[in-house]
C-alpha cells in the first residue's frame, strides 16, 4: 500500500498506520488565513468527512478553532494582553494587574495550553486563592481577559473563565464624614497644609488630583481637574484623572481665596503643593517616620479628631454637598464618579432623607388632589 490513496473525496485520504498496520483517514484543508493544513487519525472515511463538514461549516460562521492553535501556552499570551491592556487603564491598575499575574494566574496556568484550560480547572483555582474577595476576582479578571483574548484570536472557541461564581467583596465600609467644625479643626493645626485640606473637604478631589494642581488650573471659585499623579515604582507618574475623565469642581468663596493666595507669585505650570523641596506631595503616613510625614495624623490628635484617611475627606465633601442641598448627580460630577448610579452605591446612607423627603410630598400631594375630588 502506497503512502495514501485517494477516495472518492478529493480532500479525504486514505493510508495505513505504520503502528498497528490498521488504514486510517486523513483531511487536507485550507484554514481562514488560507494556509493549508492537515488532520489525521480517522478510523473511518466517514468520520473524517464529517469533521471536514464541520470545519467547512465553522469557517463560514466565524467559528473555526485551529487544533494547533489551541496549544498556545497561556505565557504566550502575555506581552499582547499587557500591551493592549496598558492603552486602557491607569497606570497603578496596570501594575496591580501585572503582579496579580505574576503572583496568582502565571503559577497556576501560565504553562498550560490554553485549549487545556477547563471551567472546573478555573472554579478550583479561584477557590483555593489565599486572600480577599478583591483578590480573587482581580487575578480572575486577569486570567479570563487573557482568555478573551485567545477567544478573539480564533485559539479557543469559548473562555472557560467566564461564568463561573466568585466571592462577593465585602459590605461597602461606613464612612465618615467631619462636620465644618471638625473640618476648620483639623485643617488649622496642619500648619502649612490648611488649603490643602480645605479643598479636599469641600471640593472632593482625589490626593493625587489635588497635589497635581498648578494656578492654571484655579479659576476663581472653578478648579479644573486635567491630570493626577501616583507614585509607581519610586517614579512619579502623572496621567488622566481616574476613569480618564477631565472635569471641573466648584469651592465655597473661602476655599478660592485660600486658593488664589498660594498661587500668588507662582508661575501657571508650578505646582500648587509640594513638598519642602518643591517636588509633588506623598500622602502622609499613619505612623513610623519623621513628624514631617506624620503631619496629617499628629493634626488630627491634637484636634481631637479619630483617625481618617485624607482620601476621606472626599466622604467629607460628598456629605456637606448633600447637606448643602445637592443631588447625586451634582455630587457624581464633583467626585468625578463614571456614574450616578455609583454615587448612589458608595453613598446610598447621603441619600436616606431624600426617601422620607418624598414620601412626605406624595402625602401632601394626594392630600391636595382629593380635597379637589
């Protein structure tokens, strides 16, 4: 018996296994891209029709895996995932991204081929993580977009990742929010920093919005926010604001003039608040260090405030903005939230009086429309 002999079908021959002298089958086809390829191992010419019909018909809906492609390791994957993902967020996601990888989805999956991977093989995986619920789904979100990827690129024809049930995070904490008393507090006993906290507590910039201020960006009572920076790897890296969104936030008179006094004598690009060398401000540490860096939590003991966050202090503008009379969306833009509907998330206890504010109105209102009845 020759090497192969031809059937009836063109695409379809036939040869004998040199292993067990059996005859097999054998497929010539062509794959999207138009390269030729090959698949052996039928037992019969009628099975090997029938795959050939439907990789004929998957190549027609878009469908068609390659066998061979389908042995891509998933570390093959990871320069295309991170390159494409750096286009798209922030730089500080993007390295929590590449050390969840690191340290969680590469160990577990990283040489497998990515045709190997099964849902089950996930749901173990992501039970057995050591840590948080942000964790688990942080290095999930990482494992099934590489998979989207490989999905994308004709390797898989399905992502075995997506679907699965992941732990919940925990209960959104209960903020807390500073009166204006305990606001004028704190602030004077940071010295040098006073406006720096003012505009935290009523304008709710992030830390690194704030500390990235120049006088152009001040505009009489209108503070536009156009960058942030983040330390990254001892390196200052200065970017869009989160969610990419540029906007503006409006101050009480008292805060634009505390504002417009530290840009005095300051050229338009220089920065607002720095550091005693003038470089960009860290945020403040809790404890250890100097006082110098203590300057945020030695202020609030001698104001006899409880310990909070500076990034707090955006709890703090949101909740005097709705005192104030504010609505989500208003306090959406100030944040800089990408939605209301997040604003309503994060601050669903601002909200509360609203609820029995409207139920009090329909009671007046269909007291009134009866009276007319």
């Amino acid at each position: 018996m020759s090497a192969w002999q031809a059937t009836s079908n063109p695409r379809v021959k036939r040869y004998e296994d040199k292993r067990t002298g059996k005859p097999r089958y054998l497929v010539r086809y062509r794959k999207p891209d138009g390269r030729q390829s090959m698949k052996r191992g039928f037992t019969t010419k009628r099975a090997a029709e029938q795959w050939l019909n439907e990789t004929e018909a998957a190549k027609r809906t878009g469908t068609f895996v390659s066998v061979t492609d389908g042995k891509t390791r998933l570390a093959d994957l990871e320069d295309r995932y991170f390159t494409i993902k750096a286009s798209q967020v922030k730089p500080t996601t993007l390295a929590d991204a590449r050390t969840a990888w690191r340290l969680h989805v590469s160990p577990a999956f990283g040489a497998w081929q990515v045709s190997a991977i099964r849902t089950s093989d996930v749901e173990l995986w992501a039970a057995s993580l050591q840590g948080s619920a942000t964790l688990v789904r942080r290095a999930h979100g990482i494992l099934a977009g590489m998979l989207d990827l490989a999905v994308k690129d004709r390797l898989i024809a399905a992502n075995p990742a997506r679907g699965i049930r992941l732990p919940r995070p925990a209960g959104t904490m209960k903020h807390r929010y500073l009166t204006h008393t305990e606001v004028a507090k704190v602030a004077r006993e940071t010295g040098r920093h006073e406006t720096l906290i003012y505009l935290l507590a009523y304008g709710g910039p992030r830390w690194g919005e704030a500390v990235a201020l120049t006088p152009r960006d001040i505009d009489g009572r209108r503070v536009n926010i156009e960058r942030s920076v983040t330390r990254l790897g001892g390196e200052w890296v200065v970017s869009t604001p989160k969610n990419h969104a540029r906007r503006e936030t409006w101050v009480p008179q008292f805060v634009a003039d505390m504002l417009a006094r530290e840009a005095e004598g300051k050229a338009p690009g220089e920065l607002l608040f720095t550091n005693a060398r003038g470089g960009y401000l860290r945020p403040p540490s809790k404890s250890g260090g100097s006082a110098s860096n203590r300057w945020w939590a030695l202020a609030l003991e001698r104001a006899g405030v409880e310990y909070l966050r500076p990034h707090d202090l955006r709890h703090t503008a949101a909740s005097l903005a709705v005192q104030a009379g504010a609505n989500v969306k208003v306090v959406q833009r100030m944040l800089g939230h990408a939605s209301a509907a997040m604003t309503l998330d994060v601050y669903s206890d601002l909200f509360e009086d609203d609820l029995v504010t409207v139920a009090d109105a329909l009671d007046v209102a269909r007291a009134a429309e009866l009276n007319t009845f």
